[in-house]
C-alpha cells in the first residue's frame, strides 16, 4: 500500500469518527498526515499546509485535510 493510500485510509477514519488513537478531533480543524500518522493540528488549512512544508519539503508525501462530516456525493441522470 502506498504512502498515499495510507493517508487516505487515515483521513476516511479520523472524518467518519472523528478520533483515531485515542485522540478526539472537532469538526473544522485541519490536519498534517504523513506516513499515516496526524503530525499537526492547526485551526486553517493555509496553516497546515506550513506545517507540512516545514516538517517534508515534498508536500506530496503527506495530505492536508479539514476535519469534516464525509459528504456523498448523488448523480442523477
């Protein structure tokens, strides 16, 4: 599985739960996975996006996301 697959799998958990090991999160924060670990916790996605630069220069290894209810998304044809 990649590095990717793992942060989705970690965000898809912490977003239908809203905890993950022990750690509860509120809606509206925004998160830093990386290597499927929450590595910062900050109150914007501007600001987690910092965080994660600063902590891995390639910002394609890890994924930044708003803490959310998972919304379903209908067509209709």
């Amino acid at each position: 599985m990649s590095e990717q697959e793992i942060n989705q799998q970690l965000a898809d958990t912490i977003c239908s739960r809203f905890e993950w090991n022990g750690k509860q999160f509120k809606e509206g924060e925004c998160l830093v996975l990386l290597n499927g670990e929450v590595v910062s916790i900050t109150d914007s996605l501007s600001d987690a996006l910092k965080a994660l630069r600063a902590i891995e220069p390639n910002v394609a290894k890890g994924m930044v996301l708003e803490v959310a209810e998972p919304v379903i998304d209908v067509i209709r044809r």
